[in-house]
C-alpha cells in the first residue's frame, strides 16, 4: 500500500509533467498503476491535494495545477462596499481585486480558488489600478 504522503507525491510530479492533460481520479489511478480496489486512495490524495490548494478541480472533475490556469489560491478579504481582494497564499505578490458582483456566494476570511480574469500589465494600459482582477469560482474553506 502506498503512503498517502508518497501517493500525493507521485501525484504531483504526473502533472508537473511536459505533456500532461487534465485527468480525473478513474484516469489519474490507471496512470499510476492502481487497481480498481486502491482507488479511493489515490481520490482521498487528489482530494487532500485540492483542499490545500495545491491543485485545482475544473470542468467534468478534472485536476490541474492552478498555475497553468490562472488560477490564485488564497484568502478573500471583503470590503464593506461589496468588493474584495485576494491575498495570494505563499507568494510576496499583489492582492487580487475581486469586484462585488464576482466574490459569489464567499464571505470575509473565506480560502477560495479565483480566477485571474485581467493581469496587472492589461489594467494598467486601461488606466487603472496596479493589481490585476479576478473572480472567485470556488470556496475551499
């Protein structure tokens, strides 16, 4: 039996790699070599993996690094006027500005995963702000 910590390692490094496609669990256990009994582990670490933001779901339970979507995890600070801004987890970069109509359904203190919707070197061409946008499109915590 793999050790989840192993499992989530392996994990990781499959789609760190030059050619991978977004999989989902059924897919992600056969390229690692699992039986249909030890599935559930390799959905337990793909689920793990995604509550911590390492990775993020997409469309039809598909998994991808949030990276390679633009896609921010962190936490969403509310300003009582509706918008809100995004402190990026592990990263010395701007907030995110998140307009009122794209926060959804999160509230103050809320982790989300957004999505970056215009970066900083399109805002300021426009003449606005030095942060880049997005919309929140999932709440982890």
């Amino acid at each position: 039996m793999t050790k989840p910590r192993d499992l989530k390692f392996q994990i990781l490094s499959l789609m760190r790699a030059p050619k991978y496609r977004p999989l989902d669990s059924v897919e992600f256990a056969r390229a690692l070599g699992f039986k249909s009994e030890n599935r559930t582990g390799v959905k337990e670490a793909l689920r793990g993996l995604e509550r911590s933001g390492e990775i993020a779901r997409i469309r039809k339970n598909r998994y991808i690094l949030p990276e390679a979507a633009d896609l921010v995890t962190g936490k969403l600070q509310i300003h009582q006027a509706g918008f809100a801004f995004l402190a990026r987890e592990g990263s010395d970069e701007a907030d995110i500005f998140i307009a009122a109509e794209n926060t959804g359904t999160a509230m103050n203190g809320d982790r989300v995963v957004a999505r970056i919707t215009r970066d900083a070197d399109y805002v300021r061409a426009r003449g606005g702000s030095n942060r880049p946008e997005g919309r929140v499109i999932r709440i982890l915590e």
